[in-house]
C-alpha cells in the first residue's frame, strides 16, 4: 500500500480533475440551452422558404427545374458530403458515431468532403479521404454566415456541374437517451418536398428579374436554412453528449476520491499505530 503522503497528492490530483470536469458539466449544460434556442428559431425559416418556392413552381409551371435535376445518366456522378463533428473531444461517442455514419457511404472515389469541425477534418485527412477546407469551416462555427457561405458555394458547384449530389451527416438528439446521426440530400432537391396542395389557390406573382433567378437566391436560403438547422442539431448533440461524459466523470472522481480517503486514513492509522509500538519497544527495551 502506498504511504500517507502519496495517497494526500493523489487525493489532491482527482480533487482538481473533479472540479475541471465539473466547471466542464456546467459550461456544456449553459450551451445545451442556448443552443435549444437556437434550433427553435431556426424550424420556422425552412418552411417559409419552402412555401415561398412552391408558390414560384406553381405559378410558373414552364420554369426550368435545374436543381431538380439528379443527373442519373451522367458517368462518374461526384457526390459532396459535409459532415459535422466537433473541434474537440470529452463528449463520449459523439465524434465517433458520426464519422462512422460518414465512412459508411462515402465512396473515396467519386467524392469530395466538406467538413465542419477539426475532428472529422483530422480524420479524413489521416484516412485518405478527398477533402476541401476552402470554402468550407474546418472549425466548428455555428453562425448563419457561416451556412450561408457554405450553401452558397455549394450550390453554385452544383449549378456548374463539379458536385452532382450534396449530402448532409449530422447528428440529431432524438431523445434524451439516444443521440443518433443522420442523413439529409440537399441538392438535388426532391420534388416530393415541394409538392403543391391541390386545395391551394394559384396566385398570380411577377418575379424580377426572372422566376428562375428569385428560385435559385431561394435554394441558397433552403440550404442554408437545412444546413443550419443540420448545425444546430450536432451543436446540441455535441453539449448534451458532453456535458453527460463530464457528469460521468465528475461521479467517478468523487467514487475515487472517497476510497482514496479510505485508503488515506487507513495508512494514517497504520502510520500512528508502527508509531506507538516503536514507542513502546523502544522502551521497553531501556528497562
């Protein structure tokens, strides 16, 4: 068994990491919130803009549906993926479990990554995986300016033809209990999503400068808006996962340090006990 002293720093080692881990629970746990707030605001964007564009489509029948286009006849189709994780670990499997969705649908081949986050840049970088920070957020920003950069220029390789399918990995909290990744194609855009109601009355609308120009400045906002959305989601994941591996390891701190205390005044009293039979043999020994 180690003596008194090792036991006392040892004590004093998990005591700090108590209360680091702790601090860590309570800063995740203000996040968790902040970031809630976030994803309640943003559901409301989505849908407006998709009525918005259901309106262009029903009004102007004869407009040319590029982004509809899934251009399955073209030879080696170049799918984009943006994968979101965080910049850094302590947050259980988070990290872990969306990289694993990702590596399992992309084809190293015939696609490019995007992604948001250092630790799944870290990782496809190490793995041999094709890709592009430019243009992207290697570190984990959740901004609407960030999405909006992103969207844009995503949308514009598309309309160029350099990427023919953009798909989103992120992670969602489900429950409080199961925080799962997720897949979301975000261009071409799937016309079952934008199908117009048959009891809806057909307004008549005037575009400037054209319907095809306000419809594409609108599936820059629709991206934006899902890849936002997509943003916020993993944000919420990321703090509720770690601020559950901070309480797991604060509660294991305290076991630690409770038995380190045990086995502290175990020594001490074995200490004081050799103590007082040297004592005693010693004078025992005078007589």
């Amino acid at each position: 068994m180690a003596n008194a002293r090792e036991i006392k720093l040892r004590i004093r080692g998990v005591e700090g990491t108590k209360k680091i881990t702790k601090a860590m629970k309570l800063i995740a746990a203000s996040k968790l919130k902040k970031a809630r707030e976030m994803h309640e605001r943003t559901l409301p964007f989505c849908k407006h803009i998709q009525d918005v564009m259901i309106d262009i489509m029903q009004s102007t029948p004869e407009m040319k549906l590029i982004y509809f286009d899934k251009r399955e006849n073209k030879p080696n189709r170049k799918k984009a993926y943006i994968v979101i994780s965080s910049d850094s670990g302590l947050n259980g499997g988070y990290n872990t479990n969306v990289i694993k969705e990702a590596t399992k649908i992309i084809d190293k081949e015939n696609s490019v990554v995007f992604p948001i986050g250092n630790v799944v840049k870290n990782y496809m970088l190490k793995n041999g995986y094709n890709v592009v920070t430019e243009n992207g957020s290697s570190s984990y920003s959740v901004t609407t300016i960030t999405a909006a950069d992103i969207a844009k220029h995503m949308v514009k390789l598309f309309k160029k033809g350099e990427i023919d399918e953009l798909i989103l990995v992120y992670t969602e909290m489900e429950s409080v209990m199961s925080l799962v990744p997720h897949t979301i194609k975000l261009l071409p855009l799937e016309i079952r999503d934008f199908k117009v109601k048959e009891d809806k009355t057909v307004a008549v609308l005037e575009f400037e400068p054209t319907p095809e120009k306000v419809f594409e400045r609108l599936t820059n906002q629709y991206v934006k808006g899902v890849l936002y959305g997509g943003m916020v989601e993993s944000f919420v994941s990321e703090h509720f996962a770690r601020m559950n591996a901070m309480d797991s390891a604060t509660t294991n701190a305290e076991k630690v340090s409770k038995k380190l205390n045990l086995d502290y005044n175990r020594a001490r009293q074995q200490a004081i006990t050799q103590e007082i039979s040297e004592i005693i043999g010693g004078a025992m020994n005078t007589n």
